[in-house]
C-alpha cells in the first residue's frame, strides 16, 4: 500500500525495503551454496520491524483522527470498509485499525431489488420504470432505506455473476484474522470464522460447499466434546469467544452425532441455544460472524428443542414401531437429514411425528402403524450393491409379515416411507406389504434394460405421494436468486444429467425414460434463447433468471427439479408421461404447471413457450408463490403445526392419510395447451400377475379414462 506519512514514515520505508532485499540477496546466496544463511539480514528485520512499530504508536494513524489517517490517495473507507478491497490491507494498515466499529452503511432501498438494469432512481423517483414492481418485489421493500453491514454487502447474491467464486474470493479475502476474541487460540478462532464464512458463501449461492480440514474438524471437535466435560472451559471460551464457540458447534455437531451419539449432540447443541438467546454479539472492526442458522434450521427440530404439535389438528392417532432390532436404520440422524439430500424426506417425517401429538403408545387405538427408517440414508451406508432384483436395499432379514400388529389387517393400516424410490413389485417386501400404505414420492418406474427391475409403481387407491425434500439452505439460496417474471431474460432452462452425462451410471445411460434429456439438450441447449446443458455452478443463477424450467423425466418419472422450479419461480413444464403430482386436493396444478408429451418435437415445445404471454406468466408466477409452501419440510413445526389450514408437506401428509383411512382418494392427471384446462380422472382395475414363485399377486393400477 503506498501511503506517505511524512519523512519519518519514508526513512522507515525505505530502511525495510532495504533489510529486506538484503535478507532475500543473503537466502538465495545461501541457498545457491547450500550453507547456512548468515543471520544478519533476518535479524536486522526482525530489529527494524520493532522499530517501525515502536514509531507507529506515535505517528498520525494513531491519533483521535483515525479515519483520516488511513484515508489517503486512492484509499478510501468506502473502498476499504464497505467494498472490502483485500489490497487496503496489511501489516500496518489493519481493518480493526481504519474501520471502527460495526461498519454499516445507509444504501438507497433495497440493494437486492436494484439488479437485471434496475436502479433506485427508476423505480423510486418519479414515475417507476417499466417492469420495476411485481409481487414479489414492490415500492414498500424496496424503496425504504436500510442499513447494511459489510457482510451483507459483501455476501448480496447478483444473479448478473456468472460464477460465484468471484464473490467466493471477495468474501474470503475480506475476512480478517481479526476474530474480536480475547485470550488465547486466536489462531483456532481465526480458522473457525474462515471456515463458517465460507460455507455460508457457498449457501447463499446454492454450492454444498468444502467442510473443514481434517486438522480444523478435528481441533473444533475435540473442544467441543470438552465443552460438554468442562463446565469452566465452556464458561472461559463462552465468554472470550462467543461467536467461535456457535459456529463451531454449528460445524461439528453432525460429526458429534454420527461417532459419538445422539445424546451428546443434542446437549452440545442445547447449549448453543442457550448461548446463541443469552449474549448480544456486538462486533468492534473485525468482519462480522455470521452463525450458520439456514443451514442448521433442523436440527433442532430434529433434535426435539423445539416444542410439540398438534398434527395440524389432526384426530387420526399413529402408532410408531421402535423395535431395537431395526434402530441402526435412524442412524445417524443428521447426517442422513442432509445426505443425498432429496430423498431425505424420510428422516424429517419420522421426527416430525415424533413431536406431534397425533402419536399414541395405545396400539389398540391407533388408526395406522408406522415403521420409521431413513432406507434411501441406510441403503448408501449399508449395502456394497444393489441385489440382482431390487434397486432399494433393507436388512436382508426384514419381513413386514413378523412386525407385531401387522398381521391384524393383512398391513393395509401400515405405512412405509421411501423418500427416494419405490421398492420394486418384486421386492420380497413389496410382495408381503402389497397392501401397506407406501408414503413416497415416486409415481413409476419403468423397467430398466440394464437392470435391476425396478418396476413399480404407485397404487392410487391406498399410497401417498410426497413431494422430495430440498434443504432450507437451498430453499433460501433459491429465493434469492428468484427474479420477478419481466426481468426474466431466458425463456427455458434444464441443467441435469441425462444418458449422455459422465457422471452417471450404467442404469441412468440404458433408461428409456431419460430419453427425453438428451433431446431437450440437445436443441435447447444450441439456442440462444435457452439455457440448457449438464449441471453447472451457476445453475441457480441461470434458473432464476428463466420464465420456465424444464422437467423431464430421468431414471424414474419424478424429480426434485419440479419442486425446486416453485422456489426458483420459473413454470415447470412437465415433460413425464408417468408423472403424477402430490397434494391436488389443496393444489391446483394446472395453474402452477404446464405438462406435455414427452414425444412433442422439441421445435414445437419452443414455439408452444414462446406463446405463453406475460399475463398468464404473472398469473402462474402469483399462484405459484401461493403454493410453494406445501414443498417446505421446514414449516409445520412447533406452533405452525396445531394450524389445520397451514401449508406443509406434513400438512399434505396426514390429509391424505385421512383419505386413506375413510377411503376416499383419488388422484388426477392433467394436460395442457388448450383454452381451457381438461381433467381426467382415474378409475380402479384389479389384475392378477404372476410372481417367480408361481403364486399370485395381485396389483391395482389406474387406467386413464380421459373426460373433458
């Protein structure tokens, strides 16, 4: 940084800068000659630098006027302070030094509503520009002035970056080592705030981002679980180190959980609530902490802190097996919440029962048995491979027939969830559980040249359809790159993996149904107009700046992309035959979605979105944010949850379970493309199979009878 503070400040300059040409001339000698270097050039640095500091103390940038003295030439708090610019810094010239206090800054309105050629001065000055409002984004958000710390405008999402890596590197070389911690392990501190704020970076542009060092995990760890031991050491590092002591409690309690137990987590992490509700976290200079509270929003549900529900309001009473023989497979809890993370739904549901009122120990009064297991969580964990008939894996020794009450009505008040796929029909267990109430989110698959059978699908008299889970970190990161309908500047966008992808398997390359991808890519993926092509890093960027996304099908019929498209707020534009849609008592999927045959012509599919005027584009874009709420696992808990007409997948859940229990459901399909929506409705055929053995089972499947 070349800053002049008189001749004092020169000499000294000039003096280091000639030590240290000095000491680099004696190292390379040295080096070349493979001695020893002489240590005078070293330790005539190490004097100097003293030197310097000792004049430091009495030059200019010390004094009452401390801004003014580090505000020279091209340097300027607002370059410094509120940009960040990592070149303001160094050895001299620190952060905590120039920038007093919580650096805030007064900006005009909202900064995230001025983006895609929109200012404040168009919108909030005089008449507004066209396209400025929309439902989402209006004059009372937008307008009001706000004080915005650096962290906020450092972290503000721009869905003009086309990688996010350049606000990745922004950040991250603004984070200081000033950690505001007193006493020691200040070098600990430093790496625990570097590691959270890269993280919530990579959350807040949608990247799952890099967990810690192996070393950094470690060191948090172990403090820790000494935290939990040691009332004096949690006093001491609570007190010296707040904000530390949170985010890493927020880093490590997963791992806590998984190698240690449950047990231990939880009270780890009761601690941190109580730290996190106790202590005002005032910063002095240094770059904000930011706690890790999107990314760990469930845990404490998870965990049970977070009080109990009424089901919505439910009166149908649930019996939860606990049998210790099967308890390996709610193991362990977080990590399976987040793994593989839209087929998770399985783990949020099972504790969401676990807080509600609607759970009965009384077998005798229970209107339906669940048998709780994370199966997508545990078939990754705990089979080397896939058995020559099934794609899913259980205990090979799991039977639904020895499960106590089951055999009380032959299963048909017994619930099963699958948050990823169905169990094949030729699974011994969807043979013996052919009458048991599958909770899933899959429709159909079809079977797969390349094998396993995967055959099945969902049998629309007695199943329940779910929508897949999406973490709230990702919900969130959506929204914030959700742009209002007349800033939407690609018509379609599709990034997924298709039968030509790298990454996929043998299973993914031979599936019929994931045909439909490699067409989409290949046209859409050619024009100007599209965005379409393999997963990118700017995929929700690209997604919120779309008026539709693309949902074809892949290895199955369903796929997570159709409930993220309501949070990027691009219309989804089914493209599964097979596809059916949970939840249609509540929604109203032709006003949210567009669905067409997966055999149009691609050339056809573009005119047919190009057609789709603004109007009916504001009116799906409105209904959809009306809707969206029924695909977030983070509602319906605590208080949300005695609410009988709150939106919730949970909410979704136990109103078809009623339906089940009465046995009044039904379910529809849908096409589109007319003046006026069609409905058809589905009626019930019972057709016997043969199983390998020879015996008969029998399967019911909806035929379409279509009726305009």
């Amino acid at each position: 940084m070349n800053r002049t503070h008189g001749y004092t400040w020169w000499l000294l300059d000039n003096i280091v800068t000639s030590s240290l040409q000095l000491t680099r001339k004696n190292i390379k000698q040295t080096t070349l000659s493979h001695t020893s270097p002489e240590p005078f050039g070293v330790l005539a640095v190490q004097v100097l630098w003293q030197l310097v500091t000792a004049f430091s103390s009495v030059l200019p940038w010390q004094s009452s006027a401390l801004g003014e003295s580090c505000w020279h030439g091209e340097f300027n708090e607002e370059r410094c302070c509120v940009e960040g610019d990592p070149a303001c810094w160094d050895d001299m010239y620190t952060r905590s030094r120039c920038c007093s206090g919580n650096q805030t800054r007064k900006v005009r309105g909202d900064p995230s509503c001025w983006m895609d050629g929109y200012s404040f001065e168009d919108c909030c000055l005089g008449t507004a520009k066209e396209g400025c409002w929309d439902t989402h984004f209006g004059p009372e958000r937008c307008c009001a002035d706000k004080e915005l710390d650096i962290f906020d405008l450092l972290m503000s999402v721009n869905p003009l970056e086309l990688d996010f890596s350049e606000a990745f590197g922004r950040v991250l070389a603004a984070v200081s080592q000033d950690t505001d911690c007193v006493g020691p392990h200040q070098e600990f501190w430093g790496d625990v705030k570097k590691t959270s704020v890269a993280l919530n970076l990579s959350h807040v542009y949608g990247q799952v981002g890099q967990p810690p060092s192996p070393l950094t995990m470690d060191l948090m760890t172990r403090r820790a679980l000494q935290w939990l031991n040691e009332r004096k050491l949690w006093e001491s590092d609570s007190a010296q180190c707040p904000e530390g002591v949170i985010a890493a409690i927020d880093l490590t309690v997963p791992d806590i959980d998984r190698d240690v137990d449950e047990e231990k987590a939880r009270s780890l992490f009761r601690l941190r609530m109580e730290l996190a509700a106790n202590r005002p976290f005032q910063q002095a200079g240094a770059l904000p902490w930011r706690t890790q509270d999107v990314m760990i929003q469930h845990v404490p549900r998870l965990f049970g802190l977070e009080g109990h529900h009424s089901c919505h309001g439910s009166s149908l009473r649930i019996y939860m097996y606990q049998l210790q023989k099967y308890s390996h497979m709610l193991k362990p809890l977080l990590k399976c919440s987040q793994k593989m993370s839209q087929c998770s739904a399985s783990v949020h549901i099972h504790r969401w029962l676990q807080s509600g009122t609607c759970l009965t120990k009384n077998p005798e009064e229970a209107d339906l048995f669940y048998f709780p297991a994370y199966e997508a969580c545990y078939n990754e964990t705990a089979c080397p491979g896939f058995d020559t008939d099934t794609e899913r894996c259980y205990p090979h020794d799991f039977n639904p027939e020895e499960l106590p009450y089951f055999q009380r009505k032959m299963g048909q008040d017994h619930v099963f969830v699958f948050g990823c796929n169905l169990l094949p029909f030729m699974d011994p267990i969807s043979i013996s559980a052919r009458n048991s109430i599958m909770l899933t989110v899959e429709s159909f698959q079809a079977v797969n040249v390349a094998g396993p059978n995967m055959l099945a699908w969902l049998v629309f008299s007695k199943d329940v359809l779910i929508p897949g889970y999406i973490p709230a970190w990702r919900t969130s990161a959506m929204l914030a790159f959700n742009r209002p309908v007349i800033q939407r500047s690609i018509l379609a966008t599709f990034h997924g993996h298709s039968r030509s992808s790298e990454q996929v398997g043998h299973m993914y390359k031979r599936s019929l149904m994931a045909e439909v991808r490699d067409r989409i890519i290949s046209y859409f993926g050619n024009n100007s107009c599209c965005s379409a092509g393999p997963p990118v890093r700017d995929y929700f960027r690209r997604s919120g700046l779309s008026r539709f996304c693309l949902i074809p099908a892949g290895l199955t019929a369903w796929t997570i992309h159709l409930y993220e498209a309501f949070f990027f707020g691009c219309v989804p534009v089914i493209l599964s035959d097979d596809l059916t849609v949970p939840f249609q008592d509540v929604i109203d999927w032709p006003s949210v979605s567009l669905k067409v045959s997966t055999n149009i012509s691609m050339e056809d599919l573009h005119a047919k979105l190009k057609g789709v005027g603004i109007g009916r584009l504001k009116w799906m874009y409105q209904r959809m944010v009306e809707f969206r709420c029924w695909f977030d696992y983070g509602r319906g808990w605590g208080k949300e949850g005695d609410s009988k007409t709150e939106c919730s997948p949970y909410n979704g859940m136990m109103r078809s379970f009623a339906k089940r229990v009465l046995g009044t459901c039904r379910l529809t399909t849908w096409t589109v493309w007319t003046s006026h929506f069609r409905c058809t409705y589905s009626r019930l055929r019972i057709r016997k199979d043969s199983t390998p053995e020879g015996s008969g089972l029998w399967h019911i499947r909806a035929l379409q009878r279509g009726r305009s």
